[in-house]
C-alpha cells in the first residue's frame, strides 16, 4: 500500500541509531530494496493499521449505539 505516496510529501534527512539486525530483517520481510525503502513501507504499514483499526472502532461504536442485540452463542461474552 502506498498511502503515503499519494499525499505530497516533503522529504527530510534524519539521522537514526537503528538495530542493524532488526533493519535487516525488516527489509527481508518487506521485501525493500533500500534501507529507506524498508523504514517507509514499515512507517505506511503502521499507518495503514492505525486507520483500520480506528475505522474497526468506529464501526464497534456505532453497532453498540444502535442497541442490536448480540446472541453468545459460543458462551465467549461473558468471561467464560
């Protein structure tokens, strides 16, 4: 996903002290060519994240205002 790509972006060099292995892995995982490929495919990976997960909460919410009734069917809701 490129969402940060899409939005005009200012670039700015920055000096990090970053776990080398870690970088590495990363860069393995994600599958980037680059060092600073690896660190904006995982900065735009956590975005994206952020913005499910707010739009998933934001969906909870409005179910639970809506008074539905959820059935347990599996006897999970009530701690058990």
């Amino acid at each position: 996903m490129n969402i940060m790509r899409s939005v005009s972006s200012a670039r700015k060099n920055k000096h990090l002290l970053l776990d080398q292995v870690k970088l590495k892995k990363a860069q393995k995982v994600l599958g980037a060519r680059t060092e600073t490929e690896t660190i904006e495919r995982a900065l735009e990976q956590v975005i994206s994240e952020a913005e499910k997960d707010r739009r998933a909460w934001a969906a909870t919410e409005k179910l639970i205002r809506s008074g539905i009734q959820i059935k347990d069917v599996f006897g999970r809701l009530n701690g058990q």
